[in-house]
C-alpha cells in the first residue's frame, strides 16, 4: 500500500493548520473526516458529459454506477468537471479545446487532493485529451467510454452517424433529396444516447484506449443504452481504487510497446485518420517517441477485419456482438500479429492474456485474419515538395477511385493530377460548382489554410466532394489534399494532416491552380511538378504570416503561438517536459 497524495492536503502533518483549512470545505456539503482522512483513496470522475456535450451525456447517469464501485472498494469519488468538447457544436473546431481541455484536466488532476482518476471518454477530442491529461500528470488512471449509440436505420438499412453525412451531402448535390430529406435521414443514423455509431474518431480512439490497456477488457464496444454498460462503469470504479493501492500509473501501461499494440489494432479495425495525430500526442506527454513512420511501418501490412462503416457496412451494436476489442486482438495474437501481448493493462494482466482464445462471434462484422476484408489496412506516410509527412488510408479507396486512378499496368501505384486549389472551406463551398473552373476526373482538389495554425485548430474540411455535374455523372470522389484534418466517418480516400501546415510555410503554400501533381504510394511521394526555380521566386512573394486569420478569443492566439504540427500531435510546444508532474511533489500550500 503507497502512502496517498490526498493525505498531504487533509491530514498534513507537517501543517496541521492548513489541514483544517483543506478539509472544512468538503466536509460542508456532507463528507465526513471519518471519509476524507481514513486513508480512502479519492479519486476523481473526470466528467466529459453535459448538456453542450451530447455524445458524452450518458457519462452522467454512468458517474452513478462509477461512484458505487468506487464507494464499494473504498474509494471516494470527486466529480471533476472536464471543459466541454463537443464534436458536432464546436467552432471553429472542437480539436482547437483539445489542448485547452488537456491544460484545465492537468492543472486540476495536479493541484487538487486526488488519488487516482476514472477518464470518461467517449465524442472524438475527449478521448485523447483525458489521456493526454493522464499522461502528463501520472496518477493512477482508468478509462471509460460511454459507449456507441444503438445502431441508425432508414428504410431498412443501417445508417450510420457521420458517415451518412457526407452520403447525403452528394444525394442533395444531386438534387435527389430536398432539404427536408436531408435533415430525416441524417437524423436517423443517431437514435439513441452514446458516440457516433460508425468506425468514426469515436469508436477509433475508444477503441485504441482499451488497446493501449486503458479500459478493462470489453469495456470499449459496449453500446451506450445496454445493462453491461452500466455493470462495465461499477467495475471500473472498483478497479481505479486498487490501482491507486497499487500504484499502477499511465506510464507503466501506455509504454511504446502499448502503441505499438494500439498501431495495429487501429488498422484491423479500420481506424481513423485522426488516430495518429491524438496517439502521437498522448505518446509525446509520455516522452514515448511515436511518429508517422512507425504508424506505416507496424500499421500498413495489417489486414482489415473489421466490417464498419465507413470503410464496410455495419455499426457499433453489431461490433459489440461480434466480439468487439477482445475479439480483434484475440485473432491478432492467435495470428502472431500483436507485436506485445505481454503488455499490461488496467486490470493487472496483459492484454495477450485477456483476450487469449477470443474469436469473433460474427464472422461477417469482425472477419478472421485468413479471409480479411483487405489485406493491408494502414496508412501511408507521404512526403514530398508538398509536405513533409500526410497520411492516407489506404482502407477506405474504393474499387472505382482504384481503378480510374491506380489502375496503370507501369505505375499501379501511381496518378498525376492538375492541382485546383481553395484557401478554406469557404472558398471551397463558393466555388465548388462553378464550371469554369474546369474540374473533371484528372483533378485533384487541395485544402490549404486549415491546419492548427490556420484555421485554427485543423478542422475536418479536407475531404471535398467534387462538383454536382461530376457527382451526377456517377463521379463521387476526386483525390483531395490539405493541410486540415477529415472526419473519421467519411470514407474519402484523401491526404492528410499535411505537415507543415501551409500557415507554417509548408509546400501546400506554394501550390497554385493548375500545378501537374504526381502521388505516388508505393514511392511514398506527393509533389508538385514545378522547378526549383519556380517554387523559389513564389516563396519569396509569400506574405509573412500566409493564411492566418485573425484570432477571436485569447485561446486562439495562445494556441496559434505555442502549436506544434499534426505529424507530431498537434501538441503545445514545450509542454512534454513537465511529465510525470505527480511525483515531483505537490504544489505549494494556497494560504
Ligand atoms: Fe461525438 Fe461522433 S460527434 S462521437
Ligand atoms: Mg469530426
């Protein structure tokens, strides 16, 4: 048994006066001294649910079931609330708060009289910023999603939250829904509390939070509304107060085997593409070092098992029944495929023998390794005179996108395309449509102007739908670049993540509107085809600070100043010092 932080706030007893003072005020709304210096562990509900936050909102009525375990293993339990990071709400986007919801948890987590903490996960940015959080302060840390919604229907088949989005964006574009229709059949992929119901960001990082060892095993796939949801959120919170006796730490389960674990589980499941930049992250508050080139090396040969839509057909309900997590990692390791079965996890044993002898239970939702969906369904990582890293994955290019583009017997691997460029997603919006642009099939659209600096925050804008005409000619993807990001719920075959970002003087600055662009995925290139000389003289027309609007709040700036690239997790720079903040003592006594 450790000795506990908490006892250096409320029974100090090299500061007998400032004990009173630390506890009078959480005795008043009812604790007892009996509760807050008996030696309990206190441990904190970091609270990603409200009303801003609908996806998360269930975390409320489970906070319920997370204090009685807590209270049932000893523990005390502190609300702590989490500021909001709301997907689908936020402007200009809610990956802008992810640090700024990372930067509040650590200073709470670090100056309040905590033990240990249960991370209530779930809508896309809440996942990676508790464990961004945890990471940086070290305490004894558990993970709980919220669970997926129940799965959407319209006229008899699954629609799935997010990515019937951007299916119903092109039916409107081609006038074969009204506005009305829209709103009826977006509506129907959401029927329930819970995240987004498709292999989106959500269930990605939920998903890779259980796979780093995170979550008790099971946890992650567990739909929002069912009873196990529920049992899964008590058991939680008895488990967080043996960690804390224990003393079991982010650091010694989210090692660099872990992510390693984490990289491949994401391409079995069909992760998104959001995932690299939140696990480079949480790995760099880790001082694990975690790049994009390890995301392709350990992640592209891997098969996709899972049958999720965007990149397959089914939903969250079926994910769970087919096994889930355990399932996925139980076929991997039977495989030899799970590089680190030995790794650990928040229960006390590894993940190897958690999931040792777990199979899918629906072969058609969770497929076996020999017959998989795809056989490698990971990233690429390409750099060129456009960028030094972006990623596509490679799992979500449809056989029509394969064969107008990657079809070439000499060069399978490889397309040239005219660059047409918009600065923004206004620009995109105000000019998608007009003919005289010219855009046909040999195009490649490019989004500049919405990574971390310039948008700021990187908003999921880059994947673009090409125009209506294209559109009603059966043409419903074009190859699109851009310095942003793209929801994991679209299924758009498109680079991204470009780092450095355009507002940064990357590559993606200098490109212009009729610019030949060659890609090349088996070379892992992506350059435009303009000399040196060229590419000199336009560098030396940019203005200083291309591509960034002004700021709004205070956050923006501090943000837009401190940033760091989305091939390195759009982290604050500097902030990965003060790692394993905990046990450098606590802070100094308020009065
Ligand atoms: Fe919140 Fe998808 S928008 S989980
Ligand atoms: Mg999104």
């Amino acid at each position: 048994m450790t000795s506990l932080r908490s006892r250096l706030w409320f029974d100090n007893p090299d500061n007998r006066e400032m004990t009173a003072l630390y506890l009078e005020r959480y005795l008043n709304y009812g604790l007892t001294r009996e509760e807050l210096q008996g030696n309990k562990p206190i441990i904190a509900i970091a609270q990603t649910g409200s009303d801003l936050s609908p996806c998360n909102r269930h975390h409320l009525e489970l906070e319920k079931r997370v204090r009685d375990g807590i209270r049932a293993a000893g523990g005390v339990p502190m609300q702590v609330p989490v500021h909001p990071i709301q997907e689908t709400g936020k402007r200009p986007t809610a990956a802008l708060d992810r640090n700024l919801a990372y930067l509040s948890l650590v200073e709470t987590l670090n100056g309040y009289p905590l033990d240990g903490v249960v991370l209530m996960i779930g809508c896309d940015k809440t996942t990676p910023a508790l464990l961004m959080a945890a990471a940086t302060v070290d305490i004894p840390a558990i993970a709980l999603s919220v669970g997926p919604m129940l799965n959407g229907w319209f006229k008899g088949k699954r629609t799935g939250s997010g990515t019937i989005v951007w299916k119903a964006r092109e039916m409107h574009a081609a006038g074969e829904i009204d506005d009305a229709g829209f709103m009826e059949i977006v509506a129907s992929s959401t029927p329930s509390v819970g995240y987004c119901n498709t292999m989106g960001t959500a269930t990605t990082m939920n998903s890779l939070a259980e796979a780093l060892g995170m979550q008790l095993p099971g946890a992650a796939a567990i739909p929002a509304p069912y009873r196990q949801r529920g049992h899964v959120s008590y058991q939680t919170g008895e488990r967080i107060v043996q960690m804390v006796h224990d003393d079991l730490r982010p650091s010694a389960i989210m090692t660099r085997e872990a992510f390693e674990n984490a990289i491949v589980v994401n391409s079995a499941i069909g992760g998104s593409t959001n995932a690299p930049i939140h696990l480079n992250a949480i790995a760099r508050h880790l001082g694990v070092p975690l790049d994009n080139d390890d995301w392709q090396r350990l992640g592209h040969r891997i098969p996709l098992l899972v049958n999720l839509q965007p990149a397959g057909e089914y939903l969250g309900e079926d994910y769970y029944h087919a096994g889930g997590v355990p399932a996925v990692v139980g076929q991997l390791a039977e495989a030899g495929m799970l590089p680190h079965p030995d790794a650990p996890t928040v229960n006390g044993r590894s993940i190897g023998e958690n999931c040792a002898g777990r199979a899918s239970e629906l072969p058609e939702v969770i497929l076996p390794v020999a017959a998989p969906m795809l056989k490698d369904a990971g990233f690429v990582n390409l750099r060129g005179n456009l960028f030094d890293s972006a990623i596509m994955k490679t799992s979500v290019i449809s056989r029509a996108f394969r064969d107008r583009y990657l079809s070439n017997p000499d060069d399978p691997e490889a397309f040239e395309g005219r660059a047409i460029v918009f600065d923004g997603p206004e620009d995109f919006h105000d000019r998608i449509d007009d003919e005289s642009l010219g855009i046909d099939e040999t195009c490649i659209l490019i989004m500049r102007g919405a990574g971390p600096i310039g948008y700021p925050g990187a908003a999921e804008v880059v994947n673009m739908r090409p125009p209506a005409y294209l559109i009603k000619r059966d043409i419903h993807e074009l190859p699109c670049i851009g310095d942003g990001r793209q929801s994991g719920t679209s299924g758009s075959p498109s680079i991204l993540n470009a780092s450095p970002e355009a507002a940064a003087g990357g590559g993606l600055a200098l490109v212009r509107t009729g610019d030949r662009l060659r890609i090349d995925l088996a070379k892992g290139t992506a350059d435009m085809l303009v000399d040196e000389a060229e590419l000199a003289a336009r560098r030396a027309a940019l203005p200083a600070q291309p591509f960034t609007p002004g700021n709004q709040t205070p956050w923006q700036e501090i943000f837009r100043e401190r940033v760091g690239p989305l091939s390195e997790g759009m982290t604050l720079r500097g902030a990965e010092v003060y790692r394993g903040t905990a046990a450098k003592g606590v802070p100094r006594d308020n009065h």
